[in-house]
C-alpha cells in the first residue's frame, strides 16, 4: 500500500491512525459482533459512540454549557437555508458579510428566507481580504450577521474573531461558517451565536453536519421549517429525532480522540501556523510562483498559488501527481493551483509539496 499525500479541498485527508483504527473495527466494534455502520442508533453502543465524540468536541472547543452541539444532515449548503429558517423568529432582515464564493452561495440562499442586508463585501478588490468591522454595516434589526471565517476557495481567513460589541452591536448574534478550519485554531464560541461546518475537511466524511448554538437561539423557527431541520426538535432528541449519520460521527469520534492526543487545539494550531508558514514563506521568496491574497488575511487551510508562467499548469500537475502529490489544481473559479493543508497533513507533507515546487522551478529556470 503506499498513500499520497493528498491536499484535496474536501473531502480530504483523514489521519492514518483513525483510519487503520476504523480497519480493525469494522467488522466487530468492542467486541459487539458488529461494525459500527451495523447498529442502531438507541442502542448502548452507538449512543456511548455518540456521547463521547459529543463531549470530545465540546472539550477541544470549550464550547460553554449554554451551547448545544447538533449532529445534522444536509451539508453547509444545506444550512445556508435552515439558518435562516431557524434565526428569523419576528425579524424580516438578516446581514451578511461577504468575503468569498462561501458568503456569497449562503447570502443569495437567505433571500429566498428574507430580506439580506451586505453589511460589507470585500468584492470590490476580488475577494483578496476581509473588510475590517469598523467597515460593516449593519441594519436596523437584524436576525444574525452571517460570516463565513474562512473561505476555502479564495483561500481566505477572518484575521479576528466578529465581535459586534465593539461596534455597539453585541446583542446581534454572530453566525459563522467554519466548514474549513473548524478544530484548526483556537476559537472563543462565546462570541458566536451559532457556528457550523459539513465534516468533511477536518472532522471527518462528508455527510455529518456539525451545529454549534447558543440555547436562546432555539425555538424561533419559522412555521414551515422541515421537523427535521428544526434546531429546537434536534437539540430536544439529542441529534436523534431522525436518524443521525451514524458512521460519520463514529469518524468524527476517532478524529476528536486523535486530536487530542496530538495535544488539543493550541498544540494542532502552532501546527499549522508552521506549516502555513513554511508554504507562504515558499511562495513569498520565489519568483515563479504567487499567492495573491492580502498577507493579513491569508487561510491557513487553503493555500491558492499560481505559477506565474500559466503555460506550465499542465506540467505542474502531471508532474506533482507523479510525484505523489495529488489534488492540487485550483477552483475552476479561481485557476491555479491550491493547497489545502487541514489538521491531517503533517509538516513532512508540506515539506514534500515545497521541495517539489523548488525542483519544478529550478528544472526550468
Ligand atoms: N462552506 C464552506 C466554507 C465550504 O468549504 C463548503 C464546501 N467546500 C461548503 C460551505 C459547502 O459544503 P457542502 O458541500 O458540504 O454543503
């Protein structure tokens, strides 16, 4: 067997210790007689499977007391409709600020929910940075300030964490898309109403939707909210009013157990600060290739760069893939190339992806 290493957007890289443990167990999980895909989802074992990965997360997060964690279906996109159904209540208007392909999917979804203020875009440069907060707009009385923290396309990441309170605000919750750098960095949930993110670039695969909110938050769905989207009826059912992804949150358990014997958060963030550094550092020093994105606000996930010879696209990946390095072409939207290096992909990863830039750019010079 010989794996590659793998910067796919997501699905992506999982640890290899989680998947040789989910090996070994998926015929006889614990000495059940069978796998985890295999049980129901009331039973002692796979709610002691479910607890556990519950109570992991809330750990590694530090989510507060007040906050439910929901196990949901349906994706990011998903949410982008069911946030709206849920936060609305009495209000007409929900904000958004749009840094990206992410905030803009989710902003043009609301609108079929309700009215959308854009308290602020960073269009007008191409989506190269965030707008300060002292730049956002916010409406008269809205239901929530939607932000996506880091967009995985542009390759583009809040450097600050919303705080509406210092723009007198603080009574608007915060909702934030965290798909792609969920567990990467240390977060503060309490200034958040509601966080949420598909599984499938840090946590696990794809179908396991993870929902972080504050418990004043429920109940005000909207009448024709689907059941099963109500986020009060999901917090009521402990994430079992229908059935969960079972396998998905068996996954995502391992993921949470790995991390924290990694060392939690803090200890995969300076991780990942090291190797952001070592790809960007690349990039800055080299004159065959660009990262364009405001050094400020550059994703530590999701590293967009082009060769400056866009005639060698083909070349670079024909040849990186030879090489063992696999999915590295950009976004159709964007063009070149992207890295995407979530809590997953070690440093000799990294390293690997430099050393070839370097021989590539050095075979041609
Ligand atoms: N938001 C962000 C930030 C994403 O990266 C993605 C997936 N690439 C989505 C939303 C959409 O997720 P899904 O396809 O799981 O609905």
């Amino acid at each position: 067997m010989s794996r590659v290493w793998n910067f796919s957007a997501g699905p992506a890289a999982l640890p290899e210790p989680v998947l040789r443990q989910a090996a070994e167990e998926m015929l006889d999980w614990h000495g059940a007689g069978m796998g985890v895909m295999e049980m129901s989802h009331r039973g002692k074992e796979f709610m002691s499977i479910a607890e556990a990965a519950e109570a992991d997360l809330r750990e590694l997060l530090a989510v507060p007391s007040n906050y439910r964690i929901l196990f949901m279906q349906g994706g990011a996109i998903a949410e982008n409709a069911i946030i709206p159904m849920n936060l609305l209540g009495e209000k007409r208007v929900a904000d958004y600020v749009v840094t990206g392909s992410w905030s803009q999917k989710a902003q043009k979804e609301a609108r079929r929910y309700c009215e959308v203020n854009i308290a602020a875009s960073a269009e007008a440069n191409g989506f190269r940075s965030v707008p300060p907060m002292a730049e956002w707009k916010l409406s008269a009385d809205p239901a929530y300030v939607f932000t996506c923290t880091n967009e995985t396309i542009g390759g583009v990441e809040y450097p600050f964490e919303p705080d509406l309170a210092t723009i007198g605000r603080g009574e608007v919750p915060v909702v934030a898309d965290v798909s792609s750098h969920i567990l990467s960095r240390k977060v503060d949930i309490s200034r958040y109403g509601l966080l949420f993110g598909g599984a499938q670039k840090n946590i696990g695969p794809a179908g396991l939707t993870i929902v972080i909110v504050r418990d004043d938050l429920l109940g005000r769905s909207v009448p024709d909210c689907p059941t099963a989207f109500d986020y009060k009826t999901v917090a009521d059912n402990g994430s079992m009013y229908n059935t969960p992804p079972t396998y998905g949150i068996y996954i995502a358990g391992l993921v949470f157990q790995w991390l924290k014997r990694q060392g939690g958060v803090a200890a995969i963030e300076a991780q990942n600060i090291a190797k952001a550094e070592l790809l960007y550092g690349y990039l800055d020093g080299s004159d065959f290739y660009e990262n364009r994105i405001d050094p400020a606000c550059r994703s530590r996930m999701n590293v967009p760069f082009f060769l400056k010879d866009e005639a060698l696209n083909d070349a670079f990946l024909a040849e990186s893939k030879a090489a063992g390095l696999v999915q590295l072409k950009g976004h159709k939207s964007v063009g070149g190339m992207r890295a995407s290096i979530y809590n997953a992909m070690p440093l000799a990863g990294v390293q690997a992806l430099v050393d070839f830039m370097r021989d590539f750019a050095a075979r041609r010079a």
